[in-house]
C-alpha cells in the first residue's frame, strides 16, 4: 500500500508541468545518468559572458559558476537583470577573481572545481583603453589566460575516470573555449575574409594582447594535451553592451542630439566596415561547439571556429539604422524625433591602431554543422527599443 502511495506521487510529480530548462531536463534525465555538467564562466558579469550564461540557463541544465573582477566594464546586475534569473539562480554561483593574479589553492576551492567546460570570456575588451594602457591588457589577456590554462591543468578541468592526476600529461575529460576575436588578424582589405588558420597581424595592443592568449591555449593544447577550442568573433551586439560601444554610443548622441563621428578611410569617402552579430547567437554557437567542436591537436588544422556576423554593414549605414529605430521608438510614444547628425572622420589621424574592415570566414563552422542565424534587422531594432525601455544601461 505505502509504496502503490509512493509510485502515485511520483506519478503526479512527473505530470506536472517543468517549470524551468532545469527542471524540464531533470525530468527527462533518465536516473541512471549523469549529473549536469559543471561549467566555469570567467568574465560572465560582462556583455558577452551574461549572455552566455543566460543562454546556458534556457538550454541546459548545467551549473554555473562565474568569475570576474568586476572592472570598468563587470556589473553582476546584468545576471540579475536575464529574464530567468528568478527560477534559476540557484544554477549559479559567483567566485570574485582577479586573473592578473593565479588561481591559487584558496581560490580553487571556492570555485569548487573539476570542471566539465571552462569558457574563458574575461578580458580587457576596449580598443582605446588598450591604447592608453597596453601592459594592462597583456596582464588580462594574456597573462591572465595563462593563469587560467594551468588552473584547468592542474584539477580545473575534469579528467577521465581513472585518469592518473599525477601524470605528465593527464588525460581530460572536460573542454576548454578560448573566446577570441576577428581582430587578432588585423584589417582585411575589400573582397578578403580570414580563415581560422590565416596569419595574425594584430594592429593594436588589444588585439595582440587576445593573440597572445590565442598562443597560450595553442601552446597548452599540444604540450600537455589539454582539450581546448578557440573562437574567433566579429562585432557582437545585444543587451546590456557597455555604454562606450558603438552601439550604445549611437543611441546616446542621437538621444542627446549630438554628431556622431564615423570613421572613415583618408577622403572620408567609405566609412569602416564591421560584421555584426547578437551576442545570442554567440552563445548557441558556443554551446554547440563545446558538444560537438573538433579539439586543437597541434596540426594547425582544426580547434579553430570563425563565428561569423549576421551582417556586414559599415559605420554609416549602421548609424542610420540606429537612429531609425531610435525615432520609430520616439514616434510611437508621441515625443520629438532627432535626425541623425554625423561627421565622417578619417581614422588614421584620429583612432590609430583602428582598422578599416574586418572580414572573417565562416564556411568551416556551417560545414561542420552549425548556422548562424540570420535576422541582424530585427535584432538590432529589438535591442535600440529594450535599451531605450532600459536607460540605465545607456
Ligand atoms: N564584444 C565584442 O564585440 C567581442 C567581439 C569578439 C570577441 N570578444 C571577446 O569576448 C569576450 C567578452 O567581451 P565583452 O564584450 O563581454 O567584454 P566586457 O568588457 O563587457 O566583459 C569583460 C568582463 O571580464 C572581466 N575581466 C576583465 N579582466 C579580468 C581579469 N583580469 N580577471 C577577471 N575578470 C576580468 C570584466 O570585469 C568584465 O566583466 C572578450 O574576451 C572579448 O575579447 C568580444
């Protein structure tokens, strides 16, 4: 009898409606499987990293913990602030880190490692704050990689059962993702787009600094084995982007009524081009690859994905499509709208260590199995509204 009680309850339970991505794989999970994976964010009260993590949260049921300093740029209300925040916060954890410094004993054991992923996004992001201070984006991304890299070695990244953690070269089990970008290339000219194997030519110290950390992970990868991808990204957008991004900026000086600056080639004839991509595709992408993304194995032939843009637009063009959107927004709550004011200003003389074009391939992640989605259009237009619905991230 108690037990005809015990299977009705379980019954019931298993009827009810999964109110959450972690509850809804938890029932599906058969009970002689695994745990969710444990995976370790670094830079996740970022931009791009608390998207990553909301993504993770609506597909998975991992577990989160994050990383991060909490600079100029970390403000954890961008966790908070994702819509699933409330159902599934107890999923992840935040562990206050600066990798300027290793991970010590002290600091392993608040991360509560092994890890299944390790996702490393926290870096020194801004090209002018680069300029102004190089040793510091070289201490973030590239010595900070480095501090993380021989974490993962050393019991950060899980091993495979019966694996000797003593062992020269250990055998893993867990992944690690270097999160790069299109700019440790360098410019491309006109009808040219990078392939993941393509030369670096870094222009300016933020961009040599993400080389830097790129060669870290190659390095890592052969010499001890260790199962690492790399990711190169164009220009990512979305909500919650730092105000000091181009983005952002153009929303602000259309706002205030203020001329936007567009750089442009020496006759300020062709304005700089970039490819744009929402920081949600980002993220599917990244999940996808960490399940089924080829690992780097010394060949310099695969490790390596482009995670190409939506679209190529140029500075102008984009700085137009922002302001119709601003004014659409303003139009339909009856206020004023303000027409674009813009200068178009040769970059040479104004941003040097700013590139032209950057142009990537993509062909090798969709043969491999995964397309970006397209609609750049509409996701620019629903991130101007949501960040004007939001003007505390302007
Ligand atoms: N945003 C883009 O368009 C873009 C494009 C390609 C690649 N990327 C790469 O994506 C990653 C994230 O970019 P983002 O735009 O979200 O940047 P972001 O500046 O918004 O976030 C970076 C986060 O890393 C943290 N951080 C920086 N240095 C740290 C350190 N030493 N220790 C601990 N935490 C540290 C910061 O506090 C911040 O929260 C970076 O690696 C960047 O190079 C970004």
């Amino acid at each position: 009898m108690m037990l005809m009680k015990k299977r009705a309850a379980a019954n019931t339970r298993d009827r009810k409606p999964a109110k959450s991505a972690g509850k809804l794989f938890r029932a599906v999970r058969s009970r002689h499987e695994m745990a969710p994976k444990k995976v370790l964010v670094t830079g996740a009260a970022g931009f791009v990293g608390h998207h990553l993590v909301e993504q993770i949260l609506k597909t998975t049921d991992w577990h989160v913990t994050t990383l991060d300093r909490l600079d100029t740029s970390g403000n954890l209300n961008r966790l908070v602030g994702i819509n699933v925040w409330d159902i599934e916060k107890h999923r992840v954890r935040f562990v206050y880190h600066d990798l300027r410094a290793e991970i010590n004993d002290s600091v392993a054991r608040h991360l509560g490692g092994p890890f299944d992923y390790i996702i490393h996004l926290a870096a020194g992001s801004h090209v002018d704050r680069s300029i102004e201070d190089p040793l510091l984006f070289f201490m973030d991304n590239g010595i900070g990689t480095v501090h993380l890299l021989n974490y993962a070695r050393r019991g950060g990244l899980r091993l495979k059962k019966n694996a000797d953690p003593q062992a020269r070269t250990p055998v893993f089990e867990g992944k690690f993702q270097y999160f790069s970008t299109d700019e440790v290339f360098g410019p491309a000219p006109e009808g040219v787009a990078f392939k993941e194997w393509d030369r670096n030519n870094p222009n300016n110290p933020y961009a040599a600094a993400k080389a830097a950390g790129e060669m870290a992970a190659i390095s890592f990868a052969a010499t001890y084995r260790m199962p690492i991808f790399i990711t190169n990204c164009m220009n990512i957008f979305g909500e919650r982007q730092h105000p000091e991004k181009f983005i952002p900026l153009l929303i602000k000086k259309v706002l205030a009524g203020d001329t936007v600056h567009i750089h442009a080639n020496r006759n300020k004839t062709q304005a700089g081009k970039r490819s744009y991509i929402h920081a949600r595709n980002i993220s599917a992408a990244s999940i996808w690859l960490l399940q089924n993304g080829r690992l780097l194995d010394g060949s310099a032939m695969q490790g390596k994905y482009n995670i190409v843009g939506e679209r190529e637009v140029d500075n102008l063009t984009l700085a137009k499509l922002v302001a119709q959107y601003v004014n659409e927004y303003l139009a339909a709550k009856g206020k004023k709208t303000r027409p674009l004011k813009h200068e178009m200003v040769a970059f040479h003389a104004s941003r040097p260590g700013h590139d032209m074009r950057y142009a990537l391939d993509g062909s090798y992640l969709a043969s491999e199995g995964f397309n970006v989605p397209v609609a750049f259009d509409e996701s620019l237009r629903k991130v101007v509204r949501w960040t004007m619905d939001h003007p505390e991230w302007l």
